[in-house]
C-alpha cells in the first residue's frame, strides 16, 4: 500500500472521528458549525502542508536526476570528443 494511500486513510479517519465527536457534544448549534469549520480548515492546512511538502521532494528527486544525466551528456561529449581528437592526430 503506497504512503499516500495510508495518509489519506489517516486524514480521512482524523476527520470522521472530529465530526463525530463535535455533533455528540452538547453544545449549541453555532458552536458546533463553528468547530466543525474550525478542524475543516485544520485538516486543509495540514494537507496542504503534507502536499506541499511531497512536491518538494519530488521536485528535488527530478532535480537531482536532470543534474545526473547533464553530466552524464557532458561525460558522453568529453569522449566523443577526445576520441574524434585521437584519430585525427593519427
């Protein structure tokens, strides 16, 4: 099972089980809306924190691979080229 799957099951578990214990709570009504709005923008922000920080690894990830195969290229050229050099001095 892959990591985005479990964390989305956390989150999804974190928020059932907020609602459910905001509308057993015997408070008024524009209490409880209010709480409910209160841990809804929780559970965004920490999801958006979650997103945020996964496509900075990512984009870190193909960083490092584009930096890899740059010099991979730059190898590639400096041995094409000497070799196009020692054949012509022979």
């Amino acid at each position: 099972m892959s990591a985005g799957k479990v964390l989305l099951g956390v989150l999804a578990g974190v928020a059932a089980g907020a609602l459910i214990g905001v509308l057993f709570a015997p408070d008024k009504g524009s209490e409880t809306r209010r709480r409910i709005m209160d841990k809804g923008e929780d559970l965004a922000n920490t999801a958006k924190e979650k997103f945020e920080g996964a496509v900075g690894s990512v984009n870190e990830r193909i960083d490092k691979v584009k930096e890899g195969i740059g010099n991979a290229a730059k190898k590639a050229m400096g041995n094409v080229n000497e070799n196009n050099t020692s054949r012509s001095t022979v």
